[in-house]
C-alpha cells in the first residue's frame, strides 16, 4: 500500500477556524494493477461516477445473444445476466475471454473486455451429463406413473366386481365359486405387474398405495369364499292350488 501526501504550503489560514490544522495531511490509497502493467487508485465499495455500460457479444454454439453488462461487474454476475437468455444456471456456464475462462470473482474492465468485445459461452461437461441423467430419470419415473396408472384402472374395475359378490353374498345369494377364484387370479396378475414396475421418487408411493388396493381385495375375497360356502341354497317350491269338480247339471225328459 502506498500512501500520498499532500502539502498546505501557500493555502491561506482561516482565523475564524478554532479547530486545529497541519500543514500535511497522510492519506491512505489503495492501488491495484490493471491490464498492461498500469498502476491505477484501487475502486471503492462506492463511487459517485456511474460505471459505463459495456455492450457484450455472447457466443453459444451457433447462438449469438448480445448483452449489456456494467464495466465494473464481474463475470459471476454476468452469468446470472446469462441465465435468463440461456436457461443454463450459472455453475452449469463456463465463460472465455481472449481464450482463457475466466473465474466469477474477475472483474470486466480488469481483464480488458471493451465495448462490443466478443464472450463465448460453453456449457460445463460436468452439467450435460448431469441434466442428461436428470432427464432419463424424469423419463423413467413418468413412465412408472403411466404403467401404474394403467394398473389402477384395472384395480377399480375389478373392485367393482369384488363388491358386488360381497352385496350378494351378504344378501344371502349364493355365487359360484368359480367366479371368485377368477377375480382373485385377476388381481394377482395386477400385483405381478405392480412387482415388475421399477419406480422411483412419488412414484413409489403410488405403486404402494396399489399394491395395498390389491391385497385387500384379495383377501376379502378369501373372506367372502368362507361366508359363500356357508349360504344355503334357497329352493323355491311350488304350491299347487286345488278346484273342487264343476257341479252337474240335471238332464231334463222332454215329454211330447
């Protein structure tokens, strides 16, 4: 850190001013060294001068965008700026000037970027193989959803069914047991395919929630065979109605 010093000789003396005064004053200045060997007063948190806009040429790939950019912001911000062009968020940009990439923390007129200076974007490998497993995973959990989907529509049609042998048998109609054997094969090729659907994310809570449809209908079909078996046939009888022979009538004798 250098420091400058500053000479009062030949300044008029206010008589009024009871405060006391030297005839120097020490003042701390910072330095930093800009592009070329230029050793220029370091900037301040806070300046009055506004810093001039920088119109910026972005590459990527065959894309071109074109970006205006403070002089004094740094890459990192330049990249937030870029996130809203792009849809790539900034740890997945990686950002070259002069043919070097350059860190967030660097500032733009300190690595010499002008008005109308060319920036060339490149997405980060890393962040491709990254997005492009994110999506194959996103594609195989929809595709768990859609066979899971399909699996309950036919859970509700066969519950439909397991209900309605259950109002029966509760009515005390007897069903064929063939009928209930069937459902519950039905219903177990359902878990069989619920057994092979290979979930992930909320998807696994909706293949449960399934295989939970499955196993209670299931068993009160098991239930239901017991209470069929013991319903009693109902025989309907017919009663016959019994009519008491017409009475005879008279034959008369005719007499001439």
């Amino acid at each position: 850190m250098l420091k400058r010093r500053s000479n009062s000789y030949g300044r008029a003396r206010d008589s009024s001013n009871t405060a006391p005064s030297s005839t120097s004053t020490d003042e701390e200045v910072a330095w930093e060294m800009r592009p070329g060997g230029m050793l220029v007063q370091k900037r301040g948190e806070k300046s009055d001068v506004p810093a001039p806009n920088l119109r910026l040429r972005i590459a990527f790939g065959a894309l071109r965008y074109e970006i205006s950019a403070a002089s004094q912001s740094t890459f990192g911000e330049l990249k937030k700026v870029l996130t809203a062009e792009t849809g790539l968020q900034p740890g997945e940009q990686r950002l070259l000037f002069r043919g070097k990439e350059r860190e967030n923390g660097e500032y733009l007129d300190m690595c010499g970027v002008k008005d109308r200076s060319k920036v060339i974007l490149i997405q980060d490998p890393a962040s491709i193989e990254r997005r492009a497993d994110e999506m194959r995973r996103n594609a195989k959990i929809q595709s768990a959803h859609r066979a899971i989907s399909d699996v309950s529509v036919e859970v509700d049609k066969l519950a439909e069914q397991v209900s309605a042998i259950e109002k029966s048998i509760s009515n005390g109609v007897k069903v064929a047991e063939v009928q209930i054997t069937t459902l519950i094969e039905m219903l177990m090729r359902q878990a069989i395919k619920l057994d092979n659907i290979s979930a992930e994310g909320d998807a696994v809570a909706s293949k449960t929630l399934q295989g939970k449809r499955v196993q209670k209908c299931v068993e009160s079909l098991d239930v239901m065979k017991i209470s069929n078996a013991n319903v009693k046939p109902v025989v309907v009888t017919t009663k016959w109605e019994t009519f008491e022979p017409p009475p005879t009538t008279p034959q008369w004798e005719f007499f001439e």
